[in-house]
C-alpha cells in the first residue's frame, strides 16, 4: 500500500521557518522524483520545489527561490522542505507528491498558516 505523509505543517510569524517531511513507503523511493505542491485557499495547486531521485538537480518556483530548500534522504524515504522567511502569502496546504514516468503518488497535505 502506498502511502506519502506529510507533517511539519503549523501556524508561525512572519520571517520564521518551519521544516516539512514527507515519509513515503510502499513503493521504490530512491527511484522516483519527488516534489512539493502547495494549494492556497481558492487558487490552483502549484509547484513549490521538485528533487531528482537521486537528489542531484532540483528546482524552485519563482516566489520561493532563495527561500526553501527541497532534500531528500534515500535511506529513510523522506523528503523534506525546509522553508525560511516565510511570508503571510506562503500559507496554503502543502503536498508530497512522487512521480516516476507514468506512476504518481499524491499525500493527503499538511496545512502551513504564516500569520502574526
């Protein structure tokens, strides 16, 4: 059974930081790309960082770039984004996703409040 679980998620200030993780099991981690989306109240879901499986190339939206950080550890099946100077327009639900050529896994999300 395969399974992505986020969490992390939480309500914090303005310029703080927070660490997500996404534990993945039933399926062959190391072998598939693993990303972040995040979905804001009555917008689309939209990619925030994606990492190779490997963990040697990744990349980053726009209003994100300089600020989160996507890594991966093979050993333990998880993927992790570490956010920093988070901004009030950063609160959204944000979701583990793992794709490898036709094969895609979506978690059910972990909710993320930048609020003062």
């Amino acid at each position: 059974q395969v399974q992505l679980v986020e969490s992390g998620g939480g309500l914090v200030q303005p310029g703080g930081s927070l660490r997500l993780s996404c534990a993945a099991s039933g399926f062959t981690f190391s072998s598939y790309a693993m990303s972040w989306y995040r979905q804001a109240p009555g917008k689309e879901r939209e990619l925030v960082a994606r990492i190779t499986s490997a963990g040697g190339n990744t990349n980053y939206a726009d209003s994100v770039k300089g600020r989160f950080t996507i890594s991966r550890d093979n050993a333990k099946n998880t993927v992790y984004l570490q956010m920093n100077s988070l901004k009030p327009e950063d609160t959204a639900v944000y979701y583990c996703y793992a794709r490898r050529t036709v094969s895609a896994y979506w978690g059910k999300g972990t909710l993320v409040t930048v609020s003062s």
